[in-house]
C-alpha cells in the first residue's frame, strides 16, 4: 500500500473517522478533477453558503456573534478573485479548500457551522444549479439574437425571387426572405426550450439535509427566496440527487447547435464560390496561411465544432448516470462538464448571431440561380394538372419526360412551350393533349414565389404574418429574459439585505 507523505492536518475526517490524508493518487485523479471545478463555481458556491449561514441564522440554528462571524468571513471568501483563490486537492474538492481559507479567517468556531444541516455536496448541487440557470439565460438571449438577426435579414429581403434547395439542387421558387425565417423559427423553438429547461433549474434544491431534511431549523421556501428562485424541489433526496434537468439541459443546447451547424453548413456552402450566394464578414473568415487567395469561412466551422461538443458531453452525462441512486458519479461530470459547456455555447452563440448580422446577402445571384435551374417545372405539372384535365401524378411524368429530352438535346428547360410538352405528353401515352399557349407564363419564377396560397409560404402575405410572428416571439423571449434576470438580483437583494442585518446586530 502506497503511504501518503507527510502534509498539514485539514482534510475532512482525519483523526476522526480516517486515521489520514487521501492517498496521492487520489489527489491526482478524483480530486484534482473536482477541485478544477472550483473556479467556474466559486461565485456561485459562495452564493450557496451565504444563503444557508442567512438561513440558519435567521431561524435560530446559531446566535448572532457566530452568525455575523460566519458571514463576515464568507464575504472575504467572495472577494478574493476565482484565480486567486488557494485551491487544495490535497485537501479534497472545492468545498473543503474554502472551509479550510474559512476557518483560517475566522476559526473554527465560527467556519465550523457552515455544515449545520447540509453535506458539503449541497453547496455544489446549488452552485451549479445557480450558475446554469444564469448560463441558461445568457445563452437564451444568444438564440433570440440570431432569431431576430434571420429576421432582419427576411425584412431586407423579403421579395427578392431565390430558389430553395433540396439535396443541394434547385428546388422551387421563393425569396431570401423566406430562406432566412426558414432559420430563423428554429432558433426561437430552441430559445423556447431553453426557457423550459430553466422554469426547473429555478427551481431551489437548498436545505434538503442528507436526502431526508435535517434537524436543523432552516427554512427551504425563505432559503430558495435568498437565491433568486422559483419555489422548491419538493422531496428531499430528489433534490439532493436529482440530475435529469442537466440532460434536459445539454439536450436543448445539443438541439440547438444541430440546427446552428445545419445552418453553418448550408452557408459554407452558399459561400462556396460555386454557389456565390452568401459572403461572411471578413472579421468572420481566415484567410490561408499557404494560398492567398483563400477566404475561409472559418466561424462556421467554429460553429459546426460546437454542435460535436455539445452531443458528445450529452451523451457522456446520459452513461454516468447509469449508476445507482445516491451516487456522486454523474455530479463528478455535471460539476465540471454543464459549467463549461454552457460557457462555450453562449460564446459561440454569440459568435452565430455576429456571423448572420455581418453576412452579404448576394440577391442578384440568387434571382440567377432561380431563373436558370428551372425551379418552375412543379408549379408547370401544377398547370398541367389544372388546365388540362390530367392528374398531377401523370402531369408530373409529362413535364419529367419534357425536362428530359430538352436536357438531352442540350436545350434549357426554361425554353419549354406548349408544343413541347404536348409532344411530352404524346411519348408517354397520352395523345391530344389540349396544352394551352399562355402556359409559358407558369415559367416565370417570380410570379410562381409570389402565387402561393398557404400560411408559411413565399407570397407577400404570408411573409408579412410570419415577419410579425417572430417579432412578437422575439419580444416575448427578451421580455423573459428581462423578468429572469429580475428574480436572480432580487435574490442577490433579499442575501445581501440579511447579511447586513446580520452583521449589524451580531457585531
């Protein structure tokens, strides 16, 4: 067995239930990963233990000098910076690096309270509950931006004549406008399920005790007021080890960065000089470190790269939670894991809404994609179905086969005219056929964009009703972000407002 060396008494349980310090590898593995996790929450796990010295003083559970003591120490605590912070594998996780800093403050008698009814976990379950729920929000207002960024894009271009794609082919007709709400609405259903996601993460997990409540007088509903939330996890142990909204978390993030890489790879290709359609900023590309004629566009793939992040870190927290209940081994990985992929999908949502407020939309080269790929040939079957008494299914043979021989004989398929789609129609076994002469006008593609009959489509109307849809969505979602925000600093309010009365009247 591998003997510790030598190091100064303070790791929790020493001389009481273990006879010595964790052994050096443990210290390198398990609690060097924990204590890593201290810097992204050391802010909230002040908050945390703040709260429950708040609490536990107010209902009786230490008197007043211990409690202005306690407090006075864990602001102290507060203001030392993340990075300055003298963070202690040897002594554990992050929680015992501050008890000890703590206790060399203030001493023990007053530091030695700050666990009255809680296990240390409990700081981390509600530090990291606190500081997703704030990521939460930032990443919300992210999504919203890159919404209302498609949006403004759709106003600008709303009846400019382009072709959609399928399988990267010219599709049918319709406008940049209507290419650009077609990003624009998932991006508001993903700020959508963000919001959801964070109606349970504002949800207070504090003062559950062990998992079934504690001896101690502590308050849950005045403990979930001094941290900004929206009532309580009800059952104790459901609130001490719940971990499902971190998988709800990472699911909306992971849903949210396929539909921004989708996005990412459509514009990279737009971007293609073969396409043309579409060009990023410059403070958005890179150029080549070997051929100067080279643009890259490379926020796109920083996009992209984020949408394998963030699927990989879901799928890895979905296998550690195949344990048992009342396990530490998924929080090892939502500890670490939910902070800092929150933090790197805010930055590159961020990145996403720049990157569409800053593109060139190049309409002159969409309306020439649209009139030389022979977008119309549904809407002719549509005409021919209509007009000449023949079903769609057999309309849509005679237009293929009329696409087909014009193709075949090296002539464009926008040149088609009556004659030739009677002569179509007479090669697959329908003879007669009456074709009308203005058919030819079906063949403009602007008109066709403009023709449509349904909610959702490219014509004016509904493009108006769709452009003030988002508006409205996009109002409702900044007007929730404004009232979330609201909460947390009233939180910070009601915490800061108990300590001062605290201290005053324990001093």
């Amino acid at each position: 067995m591998t003997t510790p060396p030598p190091r100064e008494p303070g790791y929790l349980g020493e001389g009481g239930r273990l006879t010595g310090g964790p052994a050096p590898e443990l210290v390198a593995s398990g609690y060097a990963q924990e204590i890593s996790h201290g810097p992204r929450l050391a802010a909230a796990m002040s908050w945390a233990d703040t709260a429950h010295a708040v609490a536990l003083a107010e209902g009786g559970g230490i008197d007043a000098p211990t409690a202005a003591a306690l407090l006075g120490g864990l602001a102290e605590l507060d203001a030392i910076p993340d990075d300055r912070f003298p963070w202690d594998a040897a002594r554990g996780d992050a929680f015992n690096s501050r008890e000890a800093e703590l206790t060399r403050r203030v001493g023990k008698a007053a530091a030695g309270w700050l666990s009255a009814g809680r296990p240390r976990r409990e700081s981390f379950r509600v530090a990291v509950r606190l500081v997703a729920r704030a990521q939460a929000v930032e990443l919300h207002d992210a999504l919203v931006e890159s919404a209302a960024a498609f949006v403004a894009l759709a106003g600008r271009h709303r009846d400019a004549l382009a072709a959609d794609y399928t399988y990267l082919q010219p599709a049918q007709p319709t406008t940049a406008g209507h290419l650009m709400l077609a990003y624009a609405y998932p991006a508001l259903r993903d700020a959508a399920r963000i919001r959801g996601v964070h109606a349970e993460l504002a949800r207070s997990v504090a003062g559950a005790g062990g998992s079934a409540g504690s001896r101690w007088p502590l308050d849950r509903v005045r403990l979930a007021e001094l941290l900004g939330c929206d009532g309580i996890v009800l059952h104790a142990k459901d609130a001490a080890w719940q971990a499902d909204v971190y998988v709800d978390l990472l699911g909306a993030v992971a849903t949210a960065f396929a539909h921004a890489s989708q996005m990412a790879q459509d514009f990279e290709i737009f971007a293609s000089r073969e396409f043309g359609i579409v060009e990023l900023a410059d403070a958005h590309s890179r150029a080549s470190a070997l051929m100067p004629q080279k643009r890259n566009p490379y926020a796109l793939a920083v996009i992209r790269a984020m949408a394998g992040t963030a699927a990989g870190e879901l799928s890895g927290l979905l296998v550690a939670l195949h344990t048992g209940t009342a396990r530490t081994d998924h929080f090892h990985v939502v500890n670490g894991a939910v902070p800092r992929v929150m933090d790197e999908a805010v930055a590159v949502a961020r990145l996403a809404a720049r990157v569409v407020e800053g593109m060139r939309v190049d309409v002159d080269r969409m309306a020439t994609v649209a009139r030389e790929g022979f977008v119309v040939a549904a809407d002719l079957a549509d005409v021919v179905a209509m007009r000449c008494g023949v079903d769609y299914r057999t309309a849509h043979h005679i237009v293929g086969r009329a696409v087909r021989e014009a193709t075949d004989a090296g002539r464009s398929p926008d040149a088609l005219g009556p004659a030739d789609i009677a002569a179509a129609a007479a090669a697959v076994g329908v003879e007669g056929l009456d074709v009308p002469a203005d058919i030819a006008e079906v063949l403009d593609p602007a008109t066709c964009a403009r023709e449509r009959l349904q909610p959702g489509s490219s014509s004016p109307e509904a493009m108006a009703q769709m452009l003030e849809d988002c508006a409205a969505r996009i109002g409702r979602a900044r007007a929730w972000a404004e009232a979330a925000r609201a909460r947390e600093a009233a939180g910070l309010r009601a915490r800061d407002d108990a300590v001062r009365r605290l201290r005053a009247t324990g001093g």
